[in-house]
C-alpha cells in the first residue's frame, strides 16, 4: 500500500469470546465434543422460545410494514411505549425523542464510542465486555483507560480507582458502568451509582450506563435503574435490548435512551453526531421494534422471565457452591445476566502446567496454540480445558484485564448436565495446578 490504510485503533479490537470457537471448530473436526459455555446467547444454549412468542412474531411478518425502513431514531410507538417505561420508574423523565434505536447494541457501542472525539476517553470497567472496552480503545488508538471492578469485594467498581483516573488523566470524560455486569455476574447496589453520579457530576462528565441485564437479577439483588438515580444534572447514555431479556439476539436490536442532554450543549451536539451517523445508515431492522411491545405486554411474557430468571438463581448457586472451595481459585456468586469470573490466585499459572488430553491431533493442536510467546497463563489453562474435556469457557485475561482467570456462563438449561460440567471443572483445575 502506498500509503498506511490500517485504522490507528486496530490493535485494540479483540473478540475472544468469539476467537475460541475457530479453535473449538478445528477441534470438532478432530473428534472433541464441544460444550459451549463461552458465549451469552441463551438460544444457542438450548433454551426455547415459547410458541407464543414466536406467534407473535408470525403475525408481524403478516404485516407490510415490518419489511419497510422504520425511522432512523425508531418506530414511534416503540419509543414511547419505551418512554413511558422509564418515566414509570419515578426518576429522570424522557420522551420518544429521547430513545434511539440500533441493530443491536454492538451497533450502539460502536457509534457511542467511535464518534467521541479521538482524545476524549471513557473509563471502562476492568474486567470488561470486549465489546465496550475494544471499541473505546481502538477510537482513541490506545489501550483502554480501565477502573478496578474488585473481585474481593463482589466485584464491585473501586470508587477510589475511578476518581484517581479522573484527578490524573484530563482527557477522561465519561465512565461507562455495566450493571448488572458481564463477565462478572455482579449486580451494584444503589450507593455505588449514586456515588458514581456524584463523581460524574463534580467533574462534569457523562455516564454511558449498559442494562442489558437490567431485568434480570436474583440472590435476593436489584439493579437500580440509572433512571431513578441519574438526577438532573448528569447527561447519560442508558443502553438497552433484547437480546438477553426477550431473549432474541439473533433480532440485532438496542437502543439507547438520553438523560439529561439539554443540560450540555456539547453532550447535545455529540448526541446529535450520533444520530446523524445512524441517518447515513438509515435505520435500524424495523421487525423486532413491532413486536418488541407485543412480546413485552403478553400476559405471559412475566412469568416466562421469571422461570429463567430463577433457574440461573439455581445454577449460580450450584456453580458457586462447587467452585468456591477450589484451592487456589476466588469466585463471588454471581447475582445478575448469567456469567461468573472465576479468578487464579496470583502466580499460581505456569507455561509447564497442564490436563491430559487423550485425542493426540487436539493434543498436539493445542500444544502448539500455547507454545507460542505471550500466551497468557490463563489462556493456556482454558485450551487444555477445551482439548481435554469439551469444555469451552474463554480466558479472564482476554476481558481487558491483568487477572487470570475464565468467564463461563449458567446457561446450560440441564441441571445435571450444568452440575457435571461444573464438577469437570473443579477437578481439572486441581490436576492442572498439581502438574507442574
Ligand atoms: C453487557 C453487554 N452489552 C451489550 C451486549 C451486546 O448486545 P447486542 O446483542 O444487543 O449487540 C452484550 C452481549 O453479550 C453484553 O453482554
């Protein structure tokens, strides 16, 4: 190339969760029976969407408007019918202007982030969702500006951290709080956004807050809506969809709802920039917005939530009781969405460590993938995991962190199965630190 066409922030994209399954893929052509708990899709898990969901959806496609282009912010109904959600929650109160609808909220956090100006930065959380922590690195061309989430304090977001980053780098502008959290599992209390809100607003920054999970939450936990702690002054950015919820990931629909924007005019113009890149593209998928209100006011949309909601209760209780005894390993249970993060006591890894693997092509693939120079010690460990016993959870290392450790979800919707793989574990993690 006569010229260097690699965008600056290229580095910084990185998608474990999804790097894992080209090795998982090779594997099975090698004979290993993969179980696949490395991703946050209940539907491929094997979870079923009720019949009357999907009539729902039939009836809509009957309809000549679910194939046309819906308007660029959403359609209308949608967003008010959104609105009126939030405003009925008692806090911050917004109108359909204030929602805005994307394919998906990887389309979302790819606009929010890529059209912040270059030199402004958002902390993230560390660990992280690669999605959110990937696309705020690679708009600014740098390692993402990361806040401690402690592991020895059920992963909550170290407030101190936060507002040491914000006295020492002025280039910060916004923070980004994911709650309930992926890859934690953790569900923040009250205080610790209201203690973030007042951060926010004595240094006049806005918040990105991630409620995906929001309705989901167990272990006797909520997550407080930032609507109902935001005030009046902070602007922020809520996101929002269904793919977790409904759940229909496979839909690419999200959306974002804007508080208190007419209170900046920057943040109003860097809204507007927002919403202008979504003009060129023209809209978001029109099908799901229709059926979105439908699916959500069904009188038995409640109840179904609820029955998911109570078996990721059970597994999060049966995945912490097997896994918290684990010599050498630290795990907080996990209290929202449906992911733990379980972490290695430090310097407990090594690059000699590893689990018999009797196939010998997928031994010898994955003794190559780890031969290499800068495997991290946890990615070694979760290689031998998968070629060993099937198993495909993802790398802690891989979520924007220096900890060591896995992400695995509660998904699998077979009990004694789910309790298997979770027994599997525990014991590879004691022979895998005991062989070298
Ligand atoms: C915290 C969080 N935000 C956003 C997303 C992406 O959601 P969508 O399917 O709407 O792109 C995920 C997906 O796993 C997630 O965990």
């Amino acid at each position: 190339m006569r010229t260097n066409i690699v965008h600056i922030g290229a580095g910084e994209l990185n998608y474990e969760i999804r790097n894992i399954v080209q090795v998982c893929e090779r594997l099975q052509k090698m004979g290993v029976e993969i179980n696949w708990e490395n991703i946050g899709d209940p539907v491929t898990k094997g979870e079923t969407v009720p019949a009357w969901m999907k009539n729902l959806v039939s009836e809509a496609v009957q309809e000549d408007a679910a194939y046309a282009y819906s308007p660029t912010k959403g359609m209308l109904a949608t967003r008010q019918y959104i609105a009126e959600g939030t405003n009925s929650k008692g806090g911050v109160q917004i109108d359909a202007d204030d929602v805005i609808f994307f394919n998906g909220l990887g389309d979302a956090i790819s606009k929010v982030f890529g059209f912040l100006k270059r030199t402004a930065r958002v902390v993230v959380p560390t660990p992280s969702y690669t999605t959110h922590s990937s696309a705020e690195a690679a708009h600014a061309g740098a390692e993402p500006v990361t806040y401690i989430l402690d592991p020895n304090h059920n992963w909550y977001p170290d407030l101190e951290d936060i507002e040491n980053h914000i006295k020492y780098n002025p280039a910060v502008a916004g923070i980004l709080i994911i709650n309930p959290d992926n890859p934690t599992g953790a569900v923040y209390p009250a205080e610790v956004i209201r203690s973030i809100v007042e951060i926010c607003e004595k240094n006049d920054l806005f918040i990105i807050c991630d409620e995906i999970y929001q309705n989901m939450t167990y272990n006797g936990t909520v997550a407080a809506p930032l609507c109902t702690v935001i005030g009046e002054k902070v602007p922020a950015l809520c996101m929002r969809g269904i793919s977790k919820e409904m759940p229909w990931p496979g839909a690419r629909c999200g959306w974002i709802e804007v508080y208190n924007s007419h209170k900046d005019p920057m943040f109003d113009m860097y809204v507007q920039s927002i919403l202008n890149a979504k003009m060129l593209e023209v809209c978001s998928t029109t099908l799901p917005q229709i059926v979105l209100p439908r699916i959500k006011e069904h009188p038995l949309y409640h109840s179904y939530l609820q029955e998911r909601i109570e078996r990721y209760e059970k597994h999060s209780n049966i995945a912490y009781d097997i896994l918290k005894n684990v010599k050498g390993l630290l795990v907080n249970k996990t209290n929202g969405a449906f992911y733990m993060s379980a972490v290695f006591e430090e310097g407990i890894l090594n690059s000699q460590q590893f689990l018999p693997i009797d196939n010998k092509d997928a031994r010898e693939l994955v003794e190559t993938l780890v031969s290499g120079p800068g495997v991290e010690p946890d990615k070694r460990f979760v290689y031998y995991l998968l070629a060993s016993t099937g198993i495909c959870v993802v790398p802690l290392s891989s979520f924007a962190t220096e900890l060591h450790g896995f992400r695995i979800t509660l998904l699998e919707p077979c009990e004694e199965k789910f309790r298997k793989i979770f027994e599997t574990i525990s014991e590879c993690i004691q022979r895998y630190l005991e062989s070298a």
